[in-house]
C-alpha cells in the first residue's frame, strides 16, 4: 500500500473521530446519532419544563418603553428641562431636553399594571402578562442589538435562540421545521437573526415570506409538485438518498451533505402538512375578527399571528413574528407620536387576539410568548421634541403564559427610564430565563465548534427565578 492509498482509507475513521468529539452535546438529550438521523425528532427537557414551545413577536426598531408599558411620573413633571443625569458614554446620536410621554397611562385588570393608551386591547390582557420593566443591552445600533438579541452576540456569527430551543428539545411535528419566522426583515443582520450558523442546518429558522410581502403571500414556494406524484418524488428521493450515503460511507462524516438529505426529506414531508397549517379557510368569522382580519389597520399582522397559532398547536416549537415594514418601523427618531400611533394601531388588536385565544384553547399556559424590540428609546427628545433615540441602557420586554407569573411587573428603570436601575435583567439573563422554562439548562444545553463548547449566553447569563409562577 503506498502512502497516499493508506492516507485516502484511513482519512473517514480520523474523520469519525472528529464528528464523535463534535457532535457530543453531552448535556443535551440528544446523541450524536439522532442530530444527524431525526435532528427534528422530539426530545425531553433536561428539568421539567413549564413551556412546550414559544412565540417570539419582535418589533422591529425599538418601540419606546417610555410610551408603552414604563410610565414616568418625573419625566412628565420636568418635561422640556435638561436631563439631570450623566447621559450614557456611548450615545447612538445627540439628544436634546426631556421628552414626556404624548400618551395618558391607566392601571388596568386585577393587578392594576399600568398600560399605554396606544395599547387598549393589550391592556385587556394585562392580568397575563409578566412585564420586564428592567432589560438591558450593550448595542447602540440597530445591527448589533438585532444580533444580541436573536442570537446573544453582537459582533459575531452566532445560532439563533430558535435555533438552539430547537437543537435542544426538537420539535413535536417532525412534518413542519421546527423553528419557523413569519415575514422576517433583510436588514440589520437579516438571515442571521434566524440562522443556525454552526448548529447543523436542520436547526436553522425557515422563513415564510419576508418584510416587502404581504402576510397572505407568505408561504413556502414550490410546495407543491405539479409533475410528479407523490410515490415519484418517493422513488426520487430514495434514490439521490442512496447515492448520497453511499458517498458518506466513503467519504466519512459531512455535515453540509447529512443537512441537504434531511432537508430534502423534510420538504418531501411539508408537501401535506404546511398547506394545511397555512390554509386559514375554516377559521370561523369570530376567530378572523378576534385577530382583526376584518381591518385593513389590523389584516397583515393579525394574519401573522393566527398562524403563529396554528403552527403552535401543530407542534411547531419556535416560531416569531416580526412586526417590519420598511426602514422605519417602531424606530421614531422623529414623528413619534404618527409612528408609534401607527404601529400600536397595526399590533394591538392582532397580539390581543392571540393571547385570548391561546387562553381559550388551552395553549398559553405551555405556550410562552415573548414580545419586544432590540431596544428601547430614550427620554430625551429628538427630531424637534417629536423623537427619541436608541436606548440599549434600560427598557420593557414582557412575557405571557408558559409558567411565568401573571399580572406582574418585575424590574425598574430609573427615575427618568434612561438606565435599567433595579433587578436588572441582562439579555444574557433573558436568553437563560427562556430556556429554564423550557427545561433547559442554558450552562449544559452547549455545541463544540473551533474547538470550544459553545451556548446561547456565552459565558454569561443568570435564570431570573422570580418571574416563575
């Protein structure tokens, strides 16, 4: 045997041995075996877990906390006075006098949360929702607070949180992918945002649409096969299959390979199940005017919800909905009270909708939804006194369902809501608190790449156990 016929039969099993160290996930429940098999299949949590699966409604652009679910008495007060604090070290761009809010608050339901009038029909909900009134970042820009975010790093390629929740647990209908975004925005990041980056691909999100389509256009293209029956494509599909491993087995472990042949065998099985769990048809007239199809206001994102709903009870585990139309979005620099009015008019009544009707089917409570943007806004003024600027420093996210505490407002911003100032919750926390209530141990649910163990929260991030039911 000459040197280069023993190094050519020897490469595959070097080759194992990477894959064995790569694919090692000790701590999460799945082996190496099944990633590569039945990635999707589903899996236990490492704890008992209080949610099933998560709905994430991002909006895109920073909607102020000051204006929506953080108000401020003292800014009020000194309205049009200069800010008496030291203003944050690194400021996106120059800010000018305090800003109070142009929108009256009132406590609402049982537990008295105090709620934007941009929001009354969330504001009926109110005695569900966990408000994290003390979320910080540490990106000024849209770009970076985007990626910390989605995938807990801001200055590199990471996987995304549906990406790891998916690694982690699978998914519970191996017919759909298991990580879905509806009309998912290009910029700031785009596809990285819901990529799966070193996770193998099957844990990557797979969008439906994007931005610039309208929710009733956004579907999976091609899904149909208008040449073929199904036991063709069958027979096709068997066969490319066979070639392919016939290559792995002598050409040892490939990632990228193992990723198209599931792919494949995963858009074979999409063919009957996502146009049922896209085809809203039988809804009835009340469940289309709960989430406001019969608006013009309300129809595009009250479609993206719905079917947020249908993907939950299909088993679905990660799905988000994003709230983008353009450039803008919730990001009022200037025309904030146009901007914000226009967006609070677009998602109140669809994100309402959807909680009362999780609620009603019996899916909230192990189904957590997150709703927020990559940062708040500053009380500063702004574009003429009718703007704020970025603010990463301190602002509002909250939680519903999912074992989470109803009706509870946890955190504070200070006095003037520019700073997270008490029971501060990092996003590295938040990550960490998501997956604890999905039963996974954010410190174990890992994946070795560049030779080292890798995790949504990095080296950071702490589970903020009050917010437990």
């Amino acid at each position: 045997m000459s040197r280069r016929e023993m190094l050519q039969s020897s490469a595959a099993g070097f080759g194992w041995l990477a894959a064995s160290t790569l694919l090692s996930a000790p701590i999460t429940p799945a082996s190496a075996g099944d990633i590569i098999s039945r990635p999707l299949a589903p899996r236990e949590p490492t704890f008992p877990a209080r949610a099933k699966r998560v709905i994430f409604l991002f909006m895109k652009g920073g909607p102020s906390h000051l204006d929506t679910f953080d108000p401020k008495p003292l800014l009020d007060r000194d309205d049009d006075k200069p800010y008496p604090g030291e203003k944050p070290r690194v400021q996106f761009a120059a800010t000018a006098k305090l800003l109070k809010s142009p929108w009256q608050f009132q406590n609402h339901g049982q537990s008295g949360l105090p709620v934007s009038e941009l929001f009354p029909n969330v504001a009926q909900c109110v005695d569900d929702l966990c408000i994290i009134r003390s979320v910080h970042g540490t990106n000024a820009a849209h770009g970076g607070a985007l990626l910390k975010l989605h995938t807990g790093s801001d200055n590199f390629v990471r996987p995304s949180m549906g990406s790891w929740v998916t690694y982690g647990l699978g998914t519970e209908n191996e017919n759909l992918p298991g990580f879905i975004t509806i009309c998912p925005t290009f910029a700031h990041g785009g596809v990285n945002n819901w990529g799966a980056a070193f996770l193998p691909a099957a844990y990557q999100g797979t969008p439906l649409g994007n931005a610039t389509v309208p929710a009733g256009e956004a579907t999976v293209r091609h899904i149909r096969n208008a040449r073929l029956t199904s036991s063709q494509q069958r027979m096709q599909l068997d066969l490319l299959a066979g070639m392919n491993r016939d290559h792995l087995r002598h050409r040892g472990p490939n990632l990228a390979l193992e990723g198209r042949i599931n792919s494949f065998e995963l858009a074979f099985r999409m063919q009957l199940a996502m146009p049922e769990a896209l085809d809203i048809s039988r809804e009835t007239d009340a469940t289309r005017k709960l989430y406001g199809l019969d608006n013009p206001v309300t129809e595009n994102f009250g479609r993206q919800c719905l079917m947020a709903r249908r993907f939950a009870e299909r088993g679905v585990r990660f799905i988000q909905v994003s709230h983008s139309d353009g450039d803008v979005q919730w990001d009022q620099h200037g025309d904030l009270r146009k901007g914000h009015t226009k967006n609070a008019a677009e998602v109140d009544r669809p994100i309402a909708g959807l909680l009362k009707d999780l609620k009603a089917r019996g899916l909230l409570k192990d189904t957590l939804v997150l709703w927020g943007g990559e940062f708040g806004r500053t009380p500063a003024a702004q574009g003429g006194r009718d703007g704020r600027d970025h603010n990463p420093e301190g602002f509002t996210m909250w939680l519903a369902g999912g074992g989470v505490k109803p009706g509870f407002a946890y955190g504070a911003t200070d006095d003037y809501g520019w700073f997270a100032a008490q029971d501060k919750v990092h996003i590295h926390d938040l990550h960490a608190t998501l997956l604890a209530l999905l039963g996974l141990d954010h410190e174990k649910l890992t994946y070795r790449h560049a030779g080292r163990d890798f995790r949504l929260t990095d080296v950071s991030g702490h589970v903020v156990k009050d917010l437990f039911v």
